[in-house]
C-alpha cells in the first residue's frame, strides 16, 4: 500500500509543477504584445498601428481577419508624392519666362531695323509695352494705316505670336484738338487709331479674342505738352503684351 501510494504522489508531484508553464507562456505573450504596441504607437502610421491591432484580436480571439495587408508586418504604406508648386504658380512662372524671350526678340527687331527713334520698349507691371509714334502709322489726323506701316506691324505680330497673352491696343494723343469732319475729338481719334491696329493684326492671324482696344486722348501723355518733339512723343499707339492673370 505504502509503495502505491507513493507512487500516487510523485504522479500528482509532477504534474503541479508543470502547471506554471502555462501562466507563464501568458505572461510572456502579453509582455511581448505589449512591447511591440508601445513600438508601434510610437514609429508607424494610423493605418499600420490598426493592422497591428486587428493581429492581436485574432491571435486572442481566434478570428479570422479579412484584411490580407493586417498582421504584425503590414505593407509599408506607398510613399506619398512630393508636394509641389500649385499649377497656377508653374504656369506663371513659365509665362515669365516667354515674356522674358519676347522682350529681347523685341529688343532685337527694334534695334536691327533702326527703329529706336520711332518705335520703343518698355516692361512694366501690366506686361511689355511697345510704343510706336503716330508718323510711322498714320498721317496727321487721320486713322488710316500707312501701307509703309504694314511692314513693321508684321514683324511685331511675327514675334506677338510666339506667345499666348492678351494684347491691349492703346491710343493716345497730344492736347492739339482734333476738329475735323470725321473725328470731333482726341477721345475719338485715339480711339479709332488703336482699332485700326488691332483690326491689322486681326487681318494677320492674331487671334480676335486675346485682343482689345482703348483711346486715352491726351490724357496720358508721356511728357510735357509744351513742345513740337513732345507732342509728337506723346502721339503714339502702345501695344501692350499683358501678362496672363
């Protein structure tokens, strides 16, 4: 009797202290899922931190978990494009840049033809601005285009094309009052030259709706009226290359 029940007892002996794997194997499963949540909630994103979680529940719960990306090692989220300029910025600056070709195309035209005296260039806020006087476009008091003129408008629209802006067409005047039976004042006259401009670079394939027109009379003179060469200054029609809005 004695030797069964001894027998007895180093059975029961033995299988208590295994008991204390089982405990233990938990304890180091939720040590190890802890670490690696603080590690997680720490370097990864939102959408790696939830892969994570839906891992555990699984592995705790038995579910099974439909996302195939889900898991302790997600897909690495797809690298985000870089963030670049707004287009609006891109098209301007790339509008620039033509304006700035143009300019010394103008430049160029201007000074290989001799024309310095009678046609000039300027940059401004609005845009580029060329201004020819009225004795290469037109006779005095008139609004008709000299057909010697032709040839000079032709190769402004030659380089005008090169580009897609707006095209202002602006008449101006000296303070001598236009009376005659056609025009009654500046206004009209300034006004009926810069259309005449721009109906000729219609004639010469430059798009109708990038252009318009205006007549400022004496009104915006670019220097005193008090003398013959300023007044002729001042008589002018200024085709302005707006920059694009």
């Amino acid at each position: 009797m004695r030797k069964r029940k001894r027998a007895f007892n180093s059975d029961h002996d033995e299988h208590l202290d295994e008991s204390w794997l089982i405990p233990y194997a938990d304890l180091l499963t939720l040590l190890l899922a802890l670490f690696i949540v603080l590690y997680a909630a720490s370097t990864v994103d939102k959408e790696k931190y939830q892969s994570i979680m839906e891992s555990f529940q699984s592995e705790l719960t038995g579910t099974k978990i439909d996302n195939q990306q889900a898991g302790l090692s997600p897909n690495p989220s797809s690298p985000q494009p870089e963030v670049g300029l707004p287009e609006e910025e891109v098209k301007g600056e790339t509008n620039d840049k033509e304006l700035d070709v143009l300019r010394q195309q103008l430049e160029s035209y201007i000074n290989n033809n001799s024309l310095q005296d009678m046609v000039s260039l300027q940059e401004t806020e609005k845009g580029i601005e060329v201004s020819l006087k009225d004795v290469v476009l037109f006779d005095s008091g008139r609004a008709d285009l000299k057909e010697r003129s032709y040839q000079t408008l032709n190769g402004l629209v030659g380089l005008i094309n090169t580009v897609p802006n707006p095209i202002s067409i602006e008449g101006h005047t000296d303070n001598v009052p236009a009376h005659n039976t056609i025009y009654s004042s500046n206004w009209e006259l300034s006004a009926a030259r810069a259309a005449s401009v721009l109906h000729y670079f219609e004639s010469q394939n430059v798009q109708a709706n990038r252009l318009q027109f205006s007549g400022f009379g004496e009104y915006q003179p670019l220097y005193p009226n008090d003398s013959d060469e300023n007044r002729q200054s001042n008589r002018r029609v200024t085709v302005v290359i707006l920059r694009s809005s």
